[in-house]
C-alpha cells in the first residue's frame, strides 16, 4: 500500500504465543526508512508518561499513627505495608475518587484478594500480598483512598491539594502509569527487490490493568488527536481571533446602523463577519442563516462536531450585534 508515494505498513501483527494481559510483542513492517524509530520512539513516549491510570493515594491503617508505627502480632511494619499497597495493579473508570478496605483478625497472609472494593474498581494482581498477621490477637484494618490521574504525583504534590490532612492518613506518592515498560527495535525489511525497509518490533509490559493492545491503541489516539489539531481539525480559534474590536470599531459602534433593525431579516451567516470555519461547522449541522441560529439551544451547539463553550460565546456576540439571542 502506498501514501503520496511512501510505502505504508502492510504487516502488524502481535505475537500470539507471548501474548498476556501484562505483556506483548508487536510488529509493524514495512515501513519506509526511518519510520520505525519515528513511529515507536513517538508511541513509547506517550505510553510512558501520557496514559491515565488509577493508583493509591492515601493509607489509613487502624493503630498506625504515622508511616513509621509498628503493629502488634503483624509480621510486616507500617512501611512495608504501604509499598506493598503501592503496587496495586488498579482497574477503575469512574470519577473522583474511590476506597479499598481490608480488615481481619485471624493469623494469616492476606494478599489483594482481600480487599473489598467499591463499585466500578477491581485490582488486577490480587496475589499481592499486603501484610501477615502472625499471632491471635494481631489485626489488620486498612483504608486504602484511590484516584484516577497521570504520571507521577509525589506526597507534597497531595499534601499541597489539601489532601492527607487528617491525623491518621498516611499519603503515598501515586505513580499512575499503567505501562511499565517499553522497548523497540528496528530492523531492516525487504520489499520487493529493496531492503533499505524498516521493520519494527516493540515489547510493552504493562501492571495488568490494562492490555498491551490498549494501551498502543490509547497511545495512538492521542498522538492522532494531537495530530488533527495541526492539520486544523477539532481545534477551538481564541475568541480574539474570531472577533475583531479594536478602539477603532467601538468608537463607530454607535454611529452605526443598529443591528436591531435587521434583527428579523433572515440574514446568511455567509454574509456576516462570523469566521468561516464557524460557517462551515454550523452550516454542516444545517444551520445557514441568522434565524436558524438563534433557534438554537447552547446545548444543541454544543453537540456539533468541533464546536466548544467557546464557540458558543462567539455565536452569543453575533446575535447580539444582529438584536437576538440562543433559545432557551
């Protein structure tokens, strides 16, 4: 297959036989001369700091004042049990905030399995061990506060959100990555008779929160977003360079003809000092004239292609100077 002359992948492919939910191997071939670091040093980036995850944030443990407390008949100390709770593989896609508890009172070695977790959050490596209680009389009852979010975010960082500020919540520092590793390599390809191809294999390990096809395929898409706003697709255009007021312009305002008087003549938005990308965006939700527009709920705009809060305020400003306004 060819693009304006380059060769374009005609093989992608993961192996199957080293395929797990923490581990993949793909490979991308033939790709033209350059490509392969291109596309995989691109990918890795964004997999590595980009992807949103779930992590702990905060740990209350009953007993445990501060981070450094010793708890009676459990084998582990405070510490321990924090850096194993950090290693918790979280699946989660709701919103704010959600909590994993863990209590019990019998000797034992009590793993992940353990906790009992809120609607919508499920851990993907229950064989974690958290802490042993090693002697009748030792317990364990442990608050674990979960989020969502990306990168790394240290106990400062939380503790200056106003986080952690309860006597008895221990804050840890969040790393919210799903992908642990990743690497590539490039190597040559043939194509026909030529053999300046690339071919490119990449390894990605993951937590087991999510696979390795999700997370290259979430990589993907945001790089194609970041993409499409250069091409000029899907981006919102400041205000400013919608509308034109300079001191000259309102200084003429009120010698001018009102606006008002027109307000009922079905006026093109071709005609009006509306941008035309907005003309464009507008007439594709079939909306070409001043009276069609002003018909129209904030809401119903907001639900056309590449049309934001801010384009709404600069459809505002163009029915007030025309004497109307958005539905309600």
């Amino acid at each position: 297959m060819e693009y304006m002359k380059l060769h374009l992948p005609d093989i992608i492919k993961w192996d199957e036989e080293t395929l797990t939910d923490r581990f993949g191997r793909m490979t991308v071939s033939a790709l033209e001369r350059g490509f392969g670091r291109t596309l995989a040093t691109a990918l890795r980036r964004v997999m590595l700091s980009s992807l949103e995850g779930a992590a702990p944030v905060s740990v209350s443990i009953k007993g445990a004042e501060h981070e450094f407390s010793v708890l009676t008949g459990v084998l582990e100390d405070v510490p321990d049990i924090i850096l194993n709770i950090k290693s918790l593989a979280v699946r989660y896609s709701g919103q704010g905030a959600t909590r994993f508890t863990l209590k019990a009172d019998k000797p034992g070695v009590y793993t992940a399995e353990s906790f009992q977790c809120d609607e919508g959050a499920t851990i993907a490596n229950l064989d974690q061990v958290i802490a042993e209680i090693t002697e009748e009389g030792g317990e364990l009852d442990i608050t674990v506060d979960v989020a969502r979010g990306k990168g790394f975010v240290t106990q400062d960082e939380w503790y200056n959100q106003s986080k952690g500020r309860e006597i008895g919540t221990i804050l840890v520092d969040s790393w919210f990555c799903p992908v642990r590793k990743v690497n590539f390599e490039v190597e040559s390809a043939r194509v026909g008779d030529r053999t300046d191809y690339d071919r490119l294999n990449m390894e990605i390990t993951t937590d087991g929160s999510i696979s390795p096809e999700e997370a290259i395929k979430s990589a993907a898409r945001i790089l194609t977003k970041h993409l499409e706003m250069v091409l000029g697709l899907g981006i919102e255009e400041p205000v400013a360079d919608m509308v034109e007021a300079d001191e000259e312009t309102k200084t003429t305002e009120e010698s001018a003809t009102p606006a008002v008087e027109h307000s009922m003549e079905d006026v093109e938005l071709a005609g009006t000092d509306l941008s035309k990308r907005y003309v464009k965006i507008l007439s594709a939700g079939g909306i070409t004239t001043i009276n069609q527009l002003a018909s129209k709920t904030a809401d119903e705009l907001l639900e056309l292609r590449n049309f934001g809060a801010a384009s709404v305020d600069v459809v505002r400003e163009l029915l007030e100077a025309h004497g109307r306004s958005l539905a309600t």
